[in-house]
C-alpha cells in the first residue's frame, strides 16, 4: 500500500515535470518526468525508491542543457 502512494506522488512530480519541460522547451526535466512516472513499478525496496526519487527529482537542477 505504501509504495503504490509513493508511486502515486512520484507521477504527480513527473507529469509536473513533463508539462514544465515542454513548456520551457528543455529536455532533461522532461525525460525526468517520464521516468519518474514509470520507474516506481521496477523497484521494489524503500531505500531504492526513495534514492532514485531524490536523483531524479534533482536532475532538472543539477543537470542544465
């Protein structure tokens, strides 16, 4: 139950991401958005879930192109 919320709130972060990226015409926070949205199916230990999240969710930050 815990990792189907989690996985809830990491698609909400990663369709943000998607719809801010194309609007800004940027292509890191859009490809952040999509695996966001899609990589909380793949893993399923909490440790992961949340070290990948916080990457992915810095990327559009740290990573500027």
């Amino acid at each position: 139950m815990g990792q189907f919320i989690f996985g809830i709130f990491a698609g909400a972060f990663g369709v943000a991401y998607i719809v801010y990226g194309r609007r800004q015409t940027k292509l890191v926070p859009v490809i952040s958005g999509l695996l966001l949205c899609v990589y909380s199916y793949f893993i399923e230990s909490w440790l992961w879930l949340s070290l990948v999240g916080a990457v992915l969710l810095a990327a559009p930050f740290v990573i500027d192109f």
